[in-house]
C-alpha cells in the first residue's frame, strides 16, 4: 500500500513538476476556475461583464490544461492509484465542459444577459461540488494522513471516484439540456443549422 500512497502523492504533486504555468496542483486549478464562475454570477448585469468575467475563467483554465495533458500521458499505475488519476481527469473534463460550452453560448443570440448568468450560476454550483470532493481526494491520498488505516482509504477513494463520475454526468447532462434550449428557440426561427454549427454534432442527439 505505501506503493499507492506514493503513486497518489505523485498525481497530486504532479503539477509542479516541468511546469511553467501559475496552478500548482489540480485543486488550485478547480478552486480558480469555481472563483472565476462565481464572479460571473456575482457581477454579471451586463453581456460586456459576462464576456470579462468568462475571459478570467478561461485563462484560468488554459494555466492548467498542461497540467492534465500531463496526467493523461501517465501510465502503469497499480489499480487505485490509476482511479485517483481518473477522478483527478474527470473535473478537467467537467471544467472543459463548462470552458468549451458556455464560452459558445456566450456567442449564442439565444440566450440572453440574465439566461447566461443563471446558467453559469449552475455550472458554478456544480463545480463547486465536484471541486470539493477533489479537496477531500488529495486529504485521503496524502501520506500524513496517519489516522486512517488501507482499507478505510481506498473506501474513500472508491466513494470519491463514484460521485465525481455522477457530477461528471450531471455537467454533460445540463450542458446538452442547456444548448437543447437554443436549439428549439433557434428550429422555431428556421435556424437550427446555425446552432448545429456552433456546437458542433457529437452530441446532437441530445438535443
């Protein structure tokens, strides 16, 4: 086991290794971008603002795309440890998500000013979530955490793991249900192609 508490500690430290960008390790990462999409919430009135805040947001997230491109390029872990790298990947992708998708529905007539800020009020509450238990993740896994025996560990990584795979469907789900709404609004304006070439096909059979 003190190989997996070690191949964990490693994933967490990763980030500081050959890296030139300010995130230090993926929880500064989540942290930044939930304060950047709570700014959005918070001082939004305006599209002008909206487009500010969100540009805070991707920059965020552009320090740190290095960082998972990294992690995803890790092999030959034992079993556990690769399920930490995976829960770790699985809030890039859900940050990705919301980076890849609202930045579009920014560009989106669709929506309006009070609509975009609404919707990036969901995403914040939902990054909020899956970044706190990627906190919880890198408590469980660090080495000093001498109270808790092996077995109550990979317990908690096991439960970690399952719940940030639910919010991890849960972005993709209110991402797709998100750009359904435009989609219909834009299919009553004999525009729907318009909104299929914003966002792209692959998950068009949502919509």
């Amino acid at each position: 086991m003190k190989k997996l508490i070690l191949c964990c500690g490693i994933l967490i430290s990763m980030a500081t290794a050959k890296a030139q960008f300010v995130v230090t390790d993926p929880t500064n990462l989540a942290s930044g971008i939930l304060n950047s999409a709570n700014e959005i919430v918070q001082t939004s009135s305006t599209v002008s603002n909206v487009i500010k805040n969100f540009n805070e947001v991707k920059k965020v997230y552009d320090q740190g795309k290095e960082y998972y491109d990294k992690l995803k390029a890790v092999n030959n872990l034992v079993k556990d440890a690769r399920k930490v790298q995976q829960t770790v990947l699985m809030v890039g992708n859900i940050s990705e998500l919301y980076v890849e998708n609202f930045g579009k529905m920014m560009n989106d007539p669709n929506f309006s000013p009070q609509e975009l800020t609404a919707i990036a009020f969901g995403y914040s509450k939902l990054l909020n979530e899956s970044g706190g238990l990627l906190s919880e993740l890198k408590q469980i896994v660090n080495s000093s955490s001498l109270s808790m025996n092996d077995k109550e560990r990979m317990e908690i990584i096991d439960r970690v793991y399952k719940e940030v795979s639910e919010y991890h469907k849960l972005v993709r789900y209110y991402t797709n249900k998100n750009i359904s709404v435009s989609y219909l609004r834009a299919k009553k304006q004999n525009d729907a192609q318009r909104v299929i070439k914003l966002y792209g096909t692959a998950n068009q059979k949502y919509w």
